[in-house]
C-alpha cells in the first residue's frame, strides 16, 4: 500500500485561535452566569415551597386541633375550602393501623407533594359519643394527610432550566461563529499568499525569460571559444585544463539558462494516451527498481513533461542516496507515481519549501528542478508532496487525475 498525501493543506491563523478563545471564553461566562442563576433560583424556590408548605401545614394542624372527638367529612372540606387560597388542595384523614382512606376533601395531584401529620386529636365538645354520623372506634389512631399545591415553584424551576437551555445554545452559537470566522479568515489568507505567490512567481518568470535570454548568445559564443582554445592546446598542459574548466563552467552556465526558460515555459499542455511504465523505463533504465504491479496500461498524459517530472525526481534521489525505488500505481482514479530513495530525508519544515524556485540543498544546481517538477504536476491536475520513506529516506509521491 503507497503511502497517501494530503493534496491541500489548509493555514489557522495565529490570530484566528484568538478569536476563538474569546468568543469560547463570552460563551463559557454565558454559560456560567446562567447556570449560577439557575443553581440560586432552584434554591429560591425550594425554599419558597418548604416556607409555603410549613405555613399551610402550621395552619393546618391548628384547625385539626381545633376539633374534638371525632372528625367528619365535613370537617375536612371547612378546612380545604378555609386555605385553598393559600395553597391547600387536598386533606385525607386515615387510619393510622391499616392506612384505609376514612375521609378526604379534594384531590391529589402529586404524591411528591404529600405531608403526613401525625397528629391525635382529642375528644370532640357538642358532639354525642351516640351520635350516628360519629364513628368512635380508632379515634387515637387517626393520621393526617395534606398536598399543597407547588405550580408556582415548579414554574419557576422549568423556567429556569428553559432560560440554560438558552444560554447553553448562546454559548454554542458564539463558539460556532468564532470557528465560522476562523475558517473564512483562514481562507482568505490561504487565497491571499496564493494570489501573492503567483504574482512573485510570474515577476520571477518574466525576470528569468530576460535574462535567459540575455545570457544564451553570448554563452554560446564563450562556450564554443572555449571548447576551441581547449581543442588547441595539449592535454597535459596547466593551460589545457584551465581552458577545460572555462568549458564547464560555461555548459554549467547553459544548462542554469536551460532550467531558467523551462522555468518560464508556457502551461498549455497535451495530453495523449500514454503507457506511464514504458514511460518510467524508458527514462530511468538501470538506474532504479520498477514496482508496477498495480499499474494502468495506459492514462493521459503529456508524455514529454512527465518524462522531465520523472528525471527530476530519479535524478534528486540517486543524488540523496541509492536504491532508488519507483512506483507506479492506480489510487482512487488516479495515478500515482512515487520516488524512494535511502537518503537523509526531507525534514517537515522544508518539505513546501523545497517546492519554491532557487531553493535547492546542493552545492551546485539552480534550485529550479523541483519547481519545474510541481508546475507540470499541477498542470495536469494533480499534485506532489515529500513524504518519509518507511525504510528511511524520502519519498516523493506525485498524484495525477484521470484527462
């Protein structure tokens, strides 16, 4: 499996994180404001409901006291009807042994808001122990219930979790729009340095078109009187190897006007149905392994500039460090050629700089050979990034859409 390569790398701003934390850091004190308001509200009305309930209760026991000897339905509906303002919507009395309904007023709505009053009421003035609406058995085991009614605090409550659902949503809102603004601001500066390198990469060109061919005449008539004066003289003599030093400088100077119009060449391209591995043999020969199991037979290329992206890259590797591997391979529709070599390797913070014109880490080149290498690629849609190489090295993977 070759190794796979981002094909776009996208820049965060410094400043950008900046704005996140800010806007992460509004949002964090939303959200801690609104959470503390809702932790004092809980409380506030908690408090409100144990007051309310202890004070209906209080009331209640009082009147319960109030009466002697036996308790009648009657009784507990005075006592409903007496506080219902207050709160009180149901009041049950029963037996405190079997813990049988004997009578009730209202109706419960809410166990959670039931209060048991332990309460024995004594014997009752004016009314007959004979009494038939009187029942006399149990009276000392008689217990009390009552529910008050918490609308309000409960209100209150779910009004309070509303208002953190708000504030939880607010935060992550803010958060969301300081990623938003980070991405368009990244993106704007990513098409900013593009726009910018472009047009340094276009000065440069028109730049290096002049003076190339500014150079190449009289170049070529430096290097030809060289090579005749080299041709005059014996080969054993100090001037001889003077004069065949003046010949290579010179081819070196031809070679550096070569890469600079290459440099500058225009983009159009022609693409034809190419064999990519009789392409690759073709130009490295003995000089590298092949691995082209997973190869097409065919894909549209323009083979003359592949051919240069080929020997750039196989020439850059057998110069790092020998064996030199080439892949060639289909990936997702698209081809894929990769170039390992067992050198020293690229470091991560030069692998995009390497790609930048005049940038080279050779004692002698122009520095051109990789920015020629990349134009071509991109030319054809495609795209070249330095990678590690598993088994130590570099490795250049150039990655190429379907024409």
């Amino acid at each position: 499996m070759l190794p796979s390569m981002p094909l776009a790398k996208r820049v965060t701003p410094i400043a950008g994180w900046s704005i996140v934390v800010t806007f992460a850091l509004i949002g964090a004190a939303l959200f801690a404001t609104v959470w503390t308001t809702r932790s004092t509200v809980i409380e506030a009305s908690g408090a409100v409901q144990r007051g309310a309930a202890a004070a209906v209760t209080a009331k209640v026991r009082a009147d319960l006291r109030d009466l002697r000897g036996d308790i009648l339905q009657e009784d507990l509906v005075n006592i409903l009807d007496g506080h219902t303002t207050e709160g009180l919507r149901y009041i049950a009395m029963y037996d405190g042994s079997s813990r049988t309904v004997l009578a009730s007023a209202g109706t419960p709505r809410d166990p959670a808001d039931i209060i048991q009053l332990d309460l024995r009421p004594g014997p009752r003035r004016g009314r007959a122990r004979d009494d038939p609406q009187a029942p006399q058995a149990g009276a000392s085991h008689r217990r009390f219930a009552i529910e008050v009614d918490q609308t309000a605090a409960r209100e209150l409550v779910e009004s309070s979790n509303r208002t953190l659902l708000i504030g939880g949503l607010a935060a992550a809102a803010l958060l969301g729009v300081a990623i938003v603004m980070i991405r368009r601001e990244g993106r704007r500066r990513a098409e900013e340095r593009a726009a910018e390198h472009e047009r340094r990469l276009a000065s440069l060109g028109e730049m290096s078109a002049v003076l190339a061919h500014e150079i190449k005449n009289p170049l070529a008539s430096l290097k030809g009187n060289a090579q005749l004066l080299a041709q005059m003289l014996p080969p054993d003599e100090k001037a001889r190897r003077k004069a065949d030093r003046v010949v290579d400088e010179a081819v070196r100077l031809e070679q550096l006007t070569i890469d600079l119009l290459q440099f500058v060449r225009t983009g159009a391209i022609a693409r034809t149905p190419t064999d990519p591995v009789a392409l690759v043999r073709d130009v490295v020969g003995e000089r590298a392994t092949i691995e082209a199991a997973q190869a097409p037979a065919s894909w549209s290329l323009d083979g003359g500039r592949i051919r240069e992206v080929i020997a750039n890259l196989v020439d850059n590797a057998l110069a790092a460090g020998p064996p030199v591997t080439v892949g060639v391979a289909t990936e997702r529709d698209r081809l894929v050629l990769t170039v390992a070599d067992r050198g020293p390797g690229v470091p991560e913070t030069d692998r995009d700089k390497i790609f930048e014109p005049f940038v080279t880490g050779k004692t002698r080149g122009t520095g051109l050979g990789l920015a020629v290498t990349k134009r071509i690629v991109e030319l054809h849609g495609g795209a070249i990034a330095v990678l590690s190489n598993p088994g130590g090295g570099a490795l250049f993977r150039v990655e190429i859409p379907k024409g």
